[in-house]
C-alpha cells in the first residue's frame, strides 16, 4: 500500500470515510470538487485548513482505490455491452 500520511480512517469520524488528517473533510469531498470543475486554488480557498499536499494526496489515494478494486470487480466488456 502507498505511504498515505495525510489520510486517515477512523470508525468515529465522518462514518469511518477516509478523512484528511484527522478533521471532518472527506477525500471524497475534494475529489467531488475536483470533478465538479474547481481547481486546487478554489478548494483550497473554499478549505483554508486544507493544504495542496492534501489535494495532491486525495488524488493519489483514488487512482490508489480504483486500481485495487480494479482487480476485484468485474467489469462489463465495452464490446459485448
């Protein structure tokens, strides 16, 4: 597993969702902004308690996430549909 130091997964906090160093911002929060169209500069206007390194992380973790699970869920062909 990646070095992940600024994400952390505790049961009591945000329902146990990776967090970004302990406060209540989800990873996904960001990465729904992301994908919503702001860039790190308005995230982290929007966040001030949020530094680009956590940006950055969040990305990593997905790219992370989804080439593990890649490996484990079964996709449906593209080309039988």
């Amino acid at each position: 597993m990646e070095d992940f130091n600024r994400i952390t997964i505790d049961p009591e906090v945000c329902l146990g969702q990776p967090i970004i160093r302990g406060m209540r911002i989800t990873v996904s929060t960001i990465l729904k902004q992301i994908a919503n169209g702001m860039t790190h500069k308005e995230i982290l206007e929007s966040y001030p308690e949020l530094e680009e390194e956590d940006i950055t992380q969040s990305l990593q973790y997905a790219v992370w996430l989804s080439s593990q699970q890649a490996k484990q869920i079964p996709l449906k062909s593209a080309v039988n549909g």
